[in-house]
C-alpha cells in the first residue's frame, strides 16, 4: 500500500498491527534517535548543584529567577503528558513509519530532565513556586495538547507542522537566548545541556515534514497552514512561552521576573530580546514552510501586553 494512502487518519484504540514494519525509513530521525541515546545526561551527576549560591544576588533577584524557572518547569511539564500521547498516536495510525516511533521515546525521557532541572533549580534559588498566583495565566497551561495528539479526527502531519516543527523550533531559539545571555554557571550548564536536545526535539519536526511533503495533496497542505496558523494565533501569540505576550497583562509577574533574571545572567530575556528572536524565527519558519508547498498566512506579533 502506498504510504500516502497508507498513513489515514484511523480511530484511536483501533489496533492493526500486522505486518509489523520496523524497516528504517527517515534516515534523518534515525540519525536523531542514535544521537539522542549517544548524548544521554544525567541532571543529578551532570549539573553542578554545589555552586548554586543564592547569597551571591539580592533578595528581589532571587525571588525573581525562582519565578523564572518555576514558570519554565510549567512549560516544559507538557512534553510529559504531549509525547507519549503523541507515540501512542504514531503507533495506532495505519503506515506511519518505525523512525518516528523509536525518536519520541527517547525524546520523552529528554524531556524529563528539563522539568527536574527546571524544578530543581527553581528550588535551590529558595523554593519552587508551584501555581502561578494570576488564575488567567495558570489558565494559559491547560492546553490539553495530549488529547489533541490523540484526536483521530486530527491530522497528525498537521500536528507535527505545529507543534514538533513550529512550536519546537521557537522554543530552541528561546532557550539558546537563555544560554547566550546566562552567566550564572548552573544556570548555564542547565541550559547547554538542554539546548542540545531542544535541537534534536525541533529538528525532529522539520524532517517528517520534509519526508512526508511530497506525498500530501494540496488539500493536506492547506490543512497543515490552517493548524499553523491557528497554533501561532492560539498559542504563541497568547504567551505560552513569552509572558509579555499574554492578553489583558495577566503575565505581568513573570515579564518583571524575567527581567530582572535576564539582568542578573540567571537564564532569561527581557521581552525585547525575546521578541527579535519570535520575529527572526518565524521569517525562517515562513520560508521552510514555503519550501516544502505549505503556504502559511504570515501574521504579526502582537504588541506587549505588559
């Protein structure tokens, strides 16, 4: 059977396993999956926890960076529930190829660590803050993007476009401006460590885009714009990665916080940092899109919200 005719949506819990085809396929996520285990850390041994030294930053900066990185433990939790749901979702639908499945598993595992390092650090800087205080920013979390993975009525290429090729690579480019701006040498070592398997994770995306491109009809294509576009108005464009960017300023504390975490070279941006790299990352987007025939509308950033 053809893959393009093989690859249907096919309802969830509706199990075809045979022939199992376990053939290598994408060479390029093959590549990733081997690389990924090669590159294995450990946020216990892999971090130097002994030199975080909260006396060395005032009290204000502080409480600011524990904010910091306990909202970023909230963002990265996703990745828990959202991969394996999103493997699941490989696995039951008829055709899709082994490579993909073999990548997520070790991608979920990556995925733990940054939340452990995220929560772990947060607590060392005097404790992990575990809700946001503003009900409308707590509200922007609750995504349910697992459940989305797992719609079968949801293309899953679309999927892939928004939220491994988009959303991943957004995030990438974030955290390496974390990286680049860090200073504090745990804050540092987290964020290296992390970046290097946020590319993988944003690469993955890009290469099942790029395989599975040629054999999407053009009504596909215009499905997979549509999801972009709607996860760029839906969810970028509300703050689930930058807080200035969330409506009504319900982001405000964590916009302050990041501030004064940026000024301190704990592992943060400022908004206008943050809104050059949103600005440079999706003229890059636009243009890989447009390469692989996906016509994505090109919509603007919102101004600040606070």
């Amino acid at each position: 059977m053809a893959q393009a005719e093989a690859a249907q949506p096919t309802p969830i819990l509706v199990e075809r396993r045979f022939p199992l085809d376990l053939a290598h396929t994408i060479a390029s996520i093959r590549d990733l999956y081997d690389s990924g285990k090669q590159a294995r850390w450990d946020p216990t041994s892999d971090i130097p926890w002994g030199r975080v030294d909260p006396s060395a930053y005032d009290a204000a900066t502080i409480e600011a960076a524990r904010l910091s990185w306990s909202r970023r433990a909230w963002t990265e939790w996703t990745g828990l529930p959202e991969t394996p749901a999103l493997l699941i979702r490989f696995c039951l639908e008829v055709g899709r190829e082994a490579d993909p499945k073999y990548y997520l598993s070790v991608r979920n595992t990556e995925e733990a660590w940054h939340v452990e390092c995220c929560h772990r650090f947060a607590k060392a800087l005097g404790g992990y803050v575990e809700t946001p205080v503003n009900t409308a920013y707590a509200e922007l979390f609750n995504r349910n993007f697992h459940k989305c993975a797992l719609d079968a009525d949801r293309s899953l290429d679309a999927y892939v476009a928004a939220h491994c090729a988009l959303e991943d690579g957004i995030d990438l480019e974030l955290w390496r401006g974390y990286l680049g701006n860090a200073t504090d040498p745990v804050a540092k070592q987290i964020l290296a460590l992390c970046v290097e398997d946020k590319k993988r994770h944003a690469a993955f995306g890009w290469f099942y885009l790029e395989k599975r491109a040629p054999e999407l009809s053009a009504a596909d294509k215009a499905l997979i714009a549509g999801e972009v576009a709607d996860h760029l108005r839906d969810v970028v464009f509300h703050g689930y990665h930058c807080a200035w960017l969330v409506p009504g300023g319900a982001g405000k504390e964590v916009v302050d916080a990041d501030r004064a975490t940026a000024a301190a070279g704990l592992g943060a941006l400022d908004p206008e940092a943050e809104r050059k790299i949103l600005t440079d990352y999706l003229d890059i987007a636009y243009g890989k899109f447009a390469a692989l025939g996906i016509a994505v509308d090109r919509l603007d950033i919102p101004a600040a919200t606070s």
